[in-house]
C-alpha cells in the first residue's frame, strides 16, 4: 500500500498493529513481540502511523515523516504561506488530482492531506494546530 500510493519501496523495521474497530495502525519496535500483550488490556501499543479510509492509508504526522523521505509520489510541496495556513488546521484550495498526498514544506513532512474536488482537506488535529505564528 505504501508503494502503490507514495511509491515507498523500502522495509520498515517495525512490529505494526492494527485496532479494527477505528482502522487505526500503530508501530512499535520489534521488541515489544518479547512480552506477553495478551495479559494487558490494552487498545493501542506503539506510535500511531495511519489509518485506513477504504484501500486507502491516511498516514499521521509522523506516519509521513518516516515514510515521506523515502517516498517518490504524492508529495505535495506547500509554499511558505500554504504551510503557516496548514499549520493553522486550513483546508486550502489546491488544484491536482483527487486523492492522499504526503504534505511537504522545505524538508519538513507535515502530515496526509486528501484532495477532493479543488480543496485539500486538512487533517492536523485540532491539538496540535498552530494558532499563533509569527
């Protein structure tokens, strides 16, 4: 999935986990398949890396910062103004083809954007919005 969408073709060196109630996927060192999770209760284990919208993955903010180095498609590149309206939590008026796009500004990766229609929806939760910029 992450070759198709992003063109990532590289081996993530982690353990992923998956909670099917909110198709939400988590990562976490290889290590942690040491312990007994069964005995916890437990509805996540590691850092949040995505979620799943139908065969589509709608990677996190950090979810893009691993995967968006390494990635060679769907790479919107924002400029100065578009990243501080981002940062705010703005959808922002963009024309390209519908879809998830790696949201990149300089050689920052900012999270997972979906583009539908001319607008590409925002998905920064509310937070970790910037409010004050200067």
């Amino acid at each position: 999935m992450l070759k198709s969408q992003y063109g990532f073709d590289e081996k993530l060196d982690y353990v992923f986990f998956f909670n099917e109630k909110e198709q939400k996927l988590f990562i976490a060192n290889p290590e942690i398949s040491q312990q007994a999770l069964e005995s916890f209760n437990l509805n996540s284990v590691g850092l949040y890396f995505g979620q799943f919208y139908k065969e589509h993955l709608r990677l996190s903010i950090e979810g893009s910062q691993i995967v968006g180095p390494k990635a060679n498609k769907n790479i919107l590149i924002l400029d100065e103004h578009q990243k501080l309206e981002w940062l705010k939590g703005t959808d922002l008026d963009i024309s390209e083809e519908e879809g998830f796009y790696l949201i990149k500004s300089g050689n920052d990766f900012l999270g997972t954007g979906k583009i539908s229609g001319s607008k590409l929806f925002n998905f920064v939760p509310k937070a970790r919005r910037v409010t004050d910029i200067s």
